[in-house]
C-alpha cells in the first residue's frame, strides 16, 4: 500500500471548544491509483487531505507514505518532504504571478537544487506531456483558467512525487475547460501517477478508480468503478450520494 491511513481522529480544541473533525478514519491508497473523496462541507474530507499534505498531524492515529510515518518526520525536514514526496493541485492554482510559467514549474527544483540539466530535462518531458511548451515563457496572468491549472500540474509532477493530492482542482473552471482538466488528471494517472482528490464534482469523481464518503467525519461508504464507463459510474456516485443524505436525515 503506498498510502495507509491508520485509525486517525482529528480533533480541535478552540477556547475550550473541542470540534471532532475525523473519527477513526481507516483505508489504503494503492500505487497507481485515483482514488476520490466526496463529502458535504465540513465533512472533514480537507481535514483529511489537510493531514495527508503534512499540514496538520492527527490527534490520534498515523498515516504512512511509502510505510514512513508523516508524524515522525522532523520538523525541519517537512517542508523536503513535501517537495519531494508529494505533488499539489489547488483550486485557485497558486501559481505565482512574478514568475513565468517556466520558472513557476522549475521552482520545486530550484528549492530542492537540481541541476541544471535535469531541470531542462524533466521541464521538456513534462511540458511536453501537458501540452503546454508554447506556455512556458508566458506569465500566469496571460494564459487562461484551464492553462494555468496546466501549469500547476507540471509544477506538482515535475518532482516526480510518490503522490499527487489534489483539491477541488476543477472548482474554479468552467464546464468545458474542467473536461479538459480531468482528462488531464486521467492521462496523468494513467502514465503511473498516484492521485488523491478532494472533490464536490460529480463529473471529477467519476474519472477515479474509486470513491470515498465522508460525512461527520467517518467514511460511510466507498464504490469501485471496476470497468464502468464515467457516466455509469457517474450515476452511481450520484445514487451513492443520495443514500448518504438520506441517511443523515434519518438519523
């Protein structure tokens, strides 16, 4: 199992307030899958992929990469961690404004002080898959919405992490323009990557391997979607969600 998330509970204690984010919380991440996450707001899914990024630690339980444990990590050596270990897609890009799209993909190298010539050889293997080559002198500013998310994802796999975590990554596109980023995603998945996504998309969550249900901080339910095409697995996640609500009535 690449990723393995043991047990984990998450609790936040604000002014004497304690807010139970995760309970128990338990599954595996195969190499090579795409796996995604799909829950109300507040259902703890960000918590989680919070927690999975080494942004937050559990108040109980683990959660290994590669058999490591995240928790035990020194504090000075997280932020190699996440440089090396994990890639990261974000909603709203984060991609900086001052930099080039080039510079903006080399920057996880340039932290983590590769040479010259691997740096033009992974941005020319990575570019070239993405699409983008004719991009990589423009700015952020100049390019559109589903470019840029491009550009963020060269960033994310230029280190050639063990594990690509992703949030709402289709959250500020366009129906057409998020089409085109998910078959990105696929493509990426595809050539071997390994992808954890946080998604409210219906659309998003039916080109992974298998969907996750968080609500009140527990996974309810998960489904695999074996060889059914997208849009049967689709209606599948949408049924799924459904029972979940329906459920959380009942109770």
């Amino acid at each position: 199992m690449l990723l393995d998330v043991k047990h984990v509970k998450k609790v936040y204690r604000t002014r004497g307030t304690k807010t139970l984010a995760l309970r128990d919380v338990d599954f595996g991440v195969k190499e090579s899958e795409f796996v995604a996450i799909m829950g109300e707001s507040g259902s703890g899914k960000s918590t989680l992929l919070n927690i999975t990024a080494t942004f937050d630690e559990p108040t109980e339980g683990k959660i290994e990469l590669n058999g490591q444990d995240l928790s035990k990590i020194p504090s000075d050596d997280i932020a190699k961690f996440r440089r090396e270990e994990l890639g990261f897609v974000f909603q709203d890009f984060n991609v900086l404004d001052t930099f080039n799209n080039k510079d903006n993909i080399l920057l996880p190298l340039v932290l983590s002080d590769v040479s010259q010539d691997k740096m033009a050889e992974r941005i020319k293997t990575v570019s070239a898959f993405l699409g983008i080559e004719h991009l990589l002198e423009k700015y952020p500013y100049e390019i559109s919405g589903g470019q840029r998310q491009r550009v963020a994802i060269a960033r994310a796999l230029i280190n050639e992490p063990k594990l690509l975590l992703a949030d709402e990554p289709t959250g500020n596109l366009d129906s057409t323009t998020s089409a085109q980023i998910l078959d990105v995603l696929r493509n990426v998945n595809e050539a071997g990557n390994t992808i954890m996504m946080v998604t409210h998309s219906l659309k998003a969550a039916s080109e992974a391997d298998r969907v996750l249900f968080i609500k009140d901080g527990k996974i309810f339910h998960e489904i695999y979607r074996g060889g059914a095409k997208s849009q049967v697995f689709q209606e599948r996640i949408a049924d799924s969600l459904s029972v979940l609500n329906d459920r959380g009535e009942s109770e």
